[in-house]
C-alpha cells in the first residue's frame, strides 16, 4: 500500500508500506513521479526488499540523533553539544534497547555537575529526539517508546536563582582591561553587552548593517525566542561604532578565518577576568549579559 503527501517544502513523498519490509521513504519534486517511484516498488518484489529493510531494522541511539541534527531548523546552535552526552554514553545501543534507567544514570551524572534547569535542558532534548523518531514514518512502524518521559526518569528542579551581577568596580576594570587588550574590538563587545544586555552569541553576530546610527538602535534578527528585537545603543557605544564602521556585510566582529563567522571571545574574555582577578561569577557569560 502506498500513500502520497505533500511536504512544507513543497515536494512530494511516497511512503510505500509492503508486509514484512519497514515502509520505504523517498522525495521527489513532482506529485507524478512519487505516484511512479510507489507504483514501480509495489509490482518488483526484488526492488523492494532492496529499498525496505526489513522490520528488524536496528536503529542506534547516536544515528538517530545525527539523523535529528541533520533535519534541525530551530534556532538553537548549542543542540549539538546538548545531545553529544547522550551519543558519548548510550550512542551504541538501538533506541529500542534503550532504558529509562539508563537515561536516568545519564541524567543524574550531569546533575552531580550543572544545576536542575541544566539537567531538565539535557531531559528535554534527547526526548526530542526519540519523540522525532518515534514519529518518523520510516521508524513508526518498530513502535519505539520514549525512554526519557518513563516514570523512572525524574524531573530535574529548578535551581535557585543567583546574583550573578558584577559591582560597578568590577565594571569599570573590566572596560579598563578591554581597552588595553589585544583584541582591539573587544571593549566594544563588552559595551555592547554591558548596555544592552545582549547575549555574547547576539552581539557576535551583528552585521553592520543591523547598525541604525540615525536612530541608534540595532537590530537583531534571530534571538533565542526567535523574535526580532531592537537593543539601544548609548552614546559611547555608537562613538566605538564609528572606529571600525565597515560595509554592511562584514560582521562587527569578524572572525580570523576570514570566512563570514563571528569571532569566538571565549578565551579573550577569561584573560580580561584573569587581569582584573574579578569576582567567581564574572567568568560566565550571563554577567555580561545581564548588565
């Protein structure tokens, strides 16, 4: 039996489901051709065993989530390390095998390490990847269960919230150390952050022409919550803008490869925490982020 349906992107899929071989799935730019490819699979016996595995078809954990990043379009570029754990620990077994409690000795090793709201974030994206599959018309047919929301895999609470704003000292010797550092546009990243309490990723990925200098404002237009925003930009932050104001293409900060990416300041900001020996909290990303 074969059905046809139109995909978001505007092709067309046939699904061919044929007793004893898991449905065969494949795309094609044209309702005709779809309707040909299924009519050709359903009348040569040896064609099919060749495109459809057969039901015992094993999946493993870590190709199903290579399979989930390969079809990701959400707005979160830290999936992947999100997700990485899980492929480290249980990678090699089939989805199938795959227990609750061995998720939850995941989760619990994480938790010995990062905070609740960390863990619940591990929790809930590898259940996205098994709630996909599950899903997935080539894989519905093995009947897969959601390992991650078994009962034996707890919820992870929140953890307390801390104050993890700098003092207006320790902001001023951070800005003194930006101006003398290497790096000669990273006091502008961190003014930038300070003032508008951007997120590192958000300023990184600025552009020039995001820059309004009539009306001092710029404009970001992916953010975590996938919605536009507009952040404020004072006096001495346009006054930095008009050193190294470039065509509009360019990022603000570009990178070393000279290739469209962002500069990565990771290791820039720890040497300007190291100079001003600042507070335990000054090192993450969040202090600035949140001035």
């Amino acid at each position: 039996m074969a059905t046809i349906r139109k995909l978001p992107s505007g092709k067309f899929q046939a699904v061919v489901r044929l007793k004893g071989l898991r449905p065969i799935v494949r795309s094609f730019t044209s309702k005709t051709r779809a309707r040909d490819f299924a009519r050709q699979v359903e009348a040569d016996t040896e064609l099919a065993r060749k495109l459809g595995a057969p039901l015992a078809h094993v999946i493993t954990l870590g190709k199903a989530i290579d399979l989930f990043l390969e079809q990701y379009r959400g707005n979160d570029p830290s999936l992947k390390g999100w997700l990485a754990r899980f492929k480290k620990d249980l990678g090699d077994k089939p989805v199938s095998q795959v227990d609750p409690l061995e998720i939850k000795r995941t989760l619990n090793a994480i938790a010995s390490e990062r905070t609740g709201a960390t863990v619940s974030r591990y929790k809930s994206n590898i259940s996205s990847v098994l709630r996909w599959l599950i899903r997935h018309p080539e894989y519905e047919a093995l009947r897969l269960k959601n390992a991650a929301l078994d009962e034996a895999v707890p919820s992870y609470g929140q953890s307390k919230p801390q104050d993890w704003f700098l003092s207006e000292a320790e902001q001023r010797a951070m800005l003194a150390a930006c101006r003398g550092h290497a790096y000669e546009r990273m006091h502008l990243a961190v003014l930038l952050m300070l003032t508008t309490g951007a997120r590192r990723g958000e300023v990184l990925g600025l552009r020039w022409r995001d820059i309004d200098f009539q009306r001092r404002v710029a404009k970001l237009d992916k953010t975590k919550n996938g919605k536009p925003r507009l952040l404020p930009l004072t006096k001495p932050v346009v006054e930095q803008l008009m050193r190294f104001r470039s065509i509009p293409d360019l990022r603000l900060f570009p990178g070393r490869s000279g290739h469209g990416h962002p500069r990565e300041i990771k290791h820039d900001w720890k040497s300007v925490c190291d100079t001003v020996a600042a507070s335990q909290y000054s090192r993450r990303w969040p202090i600035a982020a949140r001035i």
